[in-house]
C-alpha cells in the first residue's frame, strides 16, 4: 500500500466511524419513541410519538441553518472574544485565525456540507453533531406530553436542540470553548452540556405549562397517571442504552494522522474504557434506582440512564470502582427527586428532571470532587471543584432554565402553549391528527364516537364524485 | 488530588494507567469493597423488595395454622367414625343434620374465599395509593 492509499485509509477510517457512530445514535430517538408513546395514555399515543418523530425535522434542520454555526462561532464569546462569522478578520490572533477555518465551513452555504472530495470529515461531524442535537430536544419531548400543543413543542426543540445547548457545546465541549480555557471544565459525556441543559430547560417550561388534568387532586396531591404500555417504555429504555454507547464511542475523537484516542480536550482516552464504565454505570444505576423506587418497573429502568449521565462526565478518567459508587448514588436520589418535584405540583410526566437534569448537575460536579487536580494543557486550570461548579450553573439556569422558562412563558402569553381543554379531555390523537392509535379498541364512548364520526365522513368524502375524476 | 499527574506533558503523553486514583491503591481497594456491598445489597434487597404484594406471612404463623387445621380435620373426622361406630340408632338424625352440614360447607368456603380476597385487593389498593402519594 503506497503513501497516499494509507493516508486516505485514515481518513476513510474517521469517516466511517463517526458515521456509523450517528446511525447507532438514531436508535436514542426509536427509544425515545417508544419510551414516550408507552408513557402516555392510550388517547394520546400517537400524538406523543409524532411529536417527538417531528423533532428529527425541526431540530435536523434548524440545526443546518445554524446551529452547525453557532457550534463553531460561539466559543471566544463573550469572554475570550466576539461571535465569529463571515465579518471576522482571521488575522486578529492565532486563536481567531485556528477556529475561522471551522467556522468557515459550518455555513449553510459552505462547500464543506456539499459532495466534495476535498472534505470528508465536515459532513460526518455535522451529521454527530446534529444528532447530538436531536437527542437533547428529546429530552424536553417526553416531560411535556398529553398537553402541549405540537407547534409550541416544535419552537421550542428549534430554541433548545439548536441554539441553547449548542452555545453550551460551544463553550464547554469544546477546545476553543472558555469553560475549558479558563476554569479546566472537562464533561467528557456531556452531563451538563446535554442532560443538565435540556433537564432544566425542561423544568422552566413544567412551571409554564403546568399539570395534566386530573393529575392533582383537589387538596394539590399528585396521583398517578399509568402508562399504558410500560413494556412499550421498557423497550424504549433499552434503545436508548444502544444509542448512548453510540453517543459516548462519538465524544471520542479520532482524526486523520493522530496516533492515539483524545477526547474533544485534547486529553488521552481509550474506547476500550467508554465500552467498560459505560457498562458499570447501566448495572449500578438499575440497581441503585431499583432499591431505593423499590422495584417500581418505571424508575427501575430509568435507572440505567441516570447511571449512566451522572458519571458521563469525568468516564474517560474514573476508575470502574468510582463508577459504579457514582452511578449508584445518582440513580438512588433519582427517584427521591422525581417524585419531590412531583409534589412540588410540576408535572414531569416521564422524570425527565429527575433523570437529564438532575442527574447531569451531579455528574458535571462530581468531576470537581473524583477527577480533580488533571492538567489538560498549558495554560488550562487544573480541573477542580470551582472549574466545575461555575460552568455547571452557568449551563443549568443560563442556557437551561432561563431560557426554557422564557420561552414557554411567551408562548403561554400568546396562548400557543398548551392545549384547550376539551381537547386535553378528548385524546390528543383525535384532536391533533384525527386518528387513534388503536383503531379495533374502543377505549371509551366519546373517542369511539368521534372517531365513527371521522371514519364517516372521511368514507363520504372519498365516495363522493370529484370534478374531472373520471368513473 | 484524585489525578495521578502533576503537569500536562506527564498527562499528555501518559503511557498506561491514566484513571482517577491510580496513584491511590488503598482508595481503589475501599472503593472496590463499596462496590461489593452494594452488590450484596441489591441481591438481598431483590428478595425483600416486593412493591406490589402484601408482605409474606410469617413461615412459622402459616406452618402453625397449616397444623392446627389439620388436627381439626383429623378430630372432624375421628369424631365421626367414632360416632357412626357408637351410635347407629342416631343414624337418621344424623343424616339430616350431615346434608345440612354439606350444603353449609360450600357457601362458608365461598365465603372466606371471597372476603380473602377482597382483603387481599383492599390491602394492594391502599399500598399503591400509599406508593403515589
């Protein structure tokens, strides 16, 4: 093999990793799917599980028109320097001039996002990138379901999938980000950047949005609204672990002529250690969640993922031990904090504060206790305790609750938040799309009836001659 | 410090164990213990965790119930034998008050299955409104 056949195979290599990385990643979203459509009731099956298909649109392409920019422009700003697009001068320093060559092929217009022989890394990393994306609008899809209207959730995956977490990313997962450059953040997993971002996000839009009907009594206690198929959420579950060794394998970076695994710090990393942790965390964090909810099916499961992204951040460093002691603690809490927010009066109909937001905030921090004193690089603070927790809190209230509480606080303004009533009563899957999702089960007589309306009419319309429609 | 290196060139270009505590055997090994009981708690916790049963009667109760009504029915029917031995002049008395004892049967044992049961189902319902509360 010549020089150039070996040189290409490297590239080859890279590509088809971060590629294949992204398809697996997708099985997060046939998780999310199912883990959403098992949590609702019966009426709102299918409306829950579009509105969370419709985010792969949104967040997809609001991500091409500028999320994949922001990624790239955000980092200097607004300590280190300004947004870097098309009216920055490359010359200003060497810092401008390094990320320019990013930033310059992140425009939607840019060449690099096109078939182009020239470049064969830009596009797999958009295509990483947009799915990470994607997974952190999912977050917000399942907290919200049985009342929000399709249209709010949509502007607000756009607000979150691609532009909050983004500048997150931007800033702390990153090597140009000042979270890295001037504290020492390292969130390898992305515990606060994703899961503390979108678990926050989430809960500003909660106190908006507010409870489903009937699920607090008239004294303000919670009760309980069943899933209809929990072995449906299960499977969900399951996906979803698929998709997060995926999302972990992708957080490492392999280019063209490195001759060792980093991590998007720059700092040394194995896969081989991704594929253990990742493992170790699952187990503890199932069993943590399924002793302290008691062996409740829901939680239990949800365990696997709290595990998981409470030692997301620091897993390229922990020792296994480390990892099973945190992913055990965090899954523990979990449940205790899903059902204080519950009592609280939000209405988080899938744990999704307990799980993504609290459980990110704790990994993100946790970094700042088991993983201290690391030098990533001259000039970078070591990490530590304050390199974690002002970054941290800066992801969670700036880029999370803020600005979720912020925009459903307008959308309620406008009355585009949250369904009327009657249709919240109906099911919003005769509302919403004029369908149920089991058709041969009539589960009561108003969706029965409704429903016979439709198929009637829909029948009379299909019967009925159209002009120029030959017989 | 939980990083077993002191500068980035040492971090950098580490070749081997790079993991938190590395420099720490004793933290690892109280770590790993941790890690153990743990293990151990979810495996006893898997047998005493049961959210959606009434807890277990004790052994030793139901083993002393088992006993008690099987020497009720074993004097039940000593009893009887004895009685169809030493008293055949009383037979058609007996007879009667033998058939009223076969249809009375039934409906007691109905009886106690259904009130068992209803126990059994009022004692699940008030444990799940106890458990989302």
């Amino acid at each position: 093999m010549n020089a150039e056949a070996q040189e290409f195979l490297g590239t080859f290599i890279s590509e088809s990793y971060y590629f294949y990385a992204s398809v697996f990643m997708l099985l997060i979203h046939a998780g999310f799917l199912a883990y959403e459509g098992g949590a609702s009731r019966t009426k709102n099956v299918l409306a829950t599980m579009v509105k969370n298909l419709l985010t792969l649109s949104s967040v997809g392409l609001a991500f091409f028109f500028f999320g994949w920019w922001v990624y790239n422009a955000f980092p200097l700003f607004p300590v280190s320097g300004g947004i870097l697009g098309p009216w920055t001068n490359p010359a200003t320093n060497e810092t401008v001039k390094a990320a320019m060559t990013v930033v310059e092929t992140s425009y939607p217009w840019s060449p690099a996002l096109a078939p182009n022989t020239a470049d064969h890394l830009t596009g797999v990393f958009f295509f990483a990138f947009a799915l990470f994306a994607m997974t952190t609008a999912s977050i917000l899809s399942g907290a919200l379901i049985e009342r929000v209207k399709i249209g709010a959730y949509i502007i607000m995956s756009i607000v979150l999938g691609s532009f909050t977490w983004v500048v997150a990313a931007a800033w702390g997962w990153n090597p140009f980000g000042w979270f890295y450059t001037a504290f020492g953040y390292h969130d390898f997993g992305c515990s606060a950047v994703v899961h503390g971002v979108s678990g926050f996000f989430t809960l500003g839009v909660l106190l908006n949005l507010g409870p489903r009907i009937g699920k607090y009594d008239e004294r303000g206690n919670p009760r309980p609204i069943l899933p209809h198929n929990l072995p449906l959420t299960m499977v969900g579950l399951m996906l979803i672990f698929v998709g997060f060794y995926a999302f972990l394998a992708a957080c490492l970076i392999f280019l063209p002529g490195y001759t060792r695994e980093t991590t998007i710090y720059g700092t040394p990393m194995t896969l081989a250690s991704i594929g253990v942790n990742t493992t170790l965390a699952l187990a503890a964090g199932i069993i943590g969640a399924y002793i302290s909810s008691k062996a409740d099916p829901f939680f239990t499961i949800s365990g696997g993922l709290a595990g998981i992204i409470s030692v997301g951040a620091g897993m390229d460093l922990y020792h296994p031990t480390v990892v099973i002691v945190l992913a055990f603690f965090g899954a523990f809490l979990m449940p205790k904090v899903a059902l204080f927010i519950e009592k609280l009066g939000i209405d988080d109909a899938v744990g999704a504060f307990g799980v993504h937001g609290f459980c990110g905030l704790l990994g993100s921090l946790a970094v700042g206790v088991l993983a201290t004193g690391y030098p990533q690089g001259e000039g970078v603070p070591v990490t530590g305790f304050i390199g974690q927790l002002i970054p941290t809190l800066i992801c969670v209230i700036v880029l999370g609750f803020i600005p979720g509480y912020a925009t459903s606080w307008l959308l309620k303004k406008l009355r585009l938040l949250r369904v009327p009533r009657d249709e919240e009563i109906a099911g919003l899957d005769i509302a919403d799309l004029g369908v149920e999702g089991y058709p041969e089960y009539s589960m009561n007589w108003a969706t029965a009836t409704v429903t016979a309306q439709n198929r009637a009419e829909a029948v009379t319309g299909r019967l009925e001659p159209h002009p120029g429609m030959q017989e | 410090m939980s990083s077993p290196f002191s500068n980035p060139k040492e971090f950098l270009e580490a070749e081997g164990p790079i993991y938190t505590f590395g420099n720490n055997p004793l933290m690892i090994t109280f770590l790993l213990i941790v890690s153990g009981i743990l293990f151990l708690w979810f495996i006893y916790a898997s047998y005493k965790i049961k959210s959606g049963k009434p807890p277990a009667k004790n052994p030793v109760a139901l083993s002393l119930l088992i006993v008690a009504s099987a020497f009720s029915l074993a004097g039940g029917v000593y009893n009887s034998t004895v009685d169809k031995i030493h008293q055949p002049i009383k037979r058609e008395s007996r007879v009667i008050s033998s058939k009223q004892q076969q249809w009375q049967l039934p409906i007691t044992l109905i009886g106690m299955v259904a009130s068992g049961s209803w126990l059994q189902r009022h004692s699940q319902k008030r444990q799940r409104k106890r458990k989302y509360q």
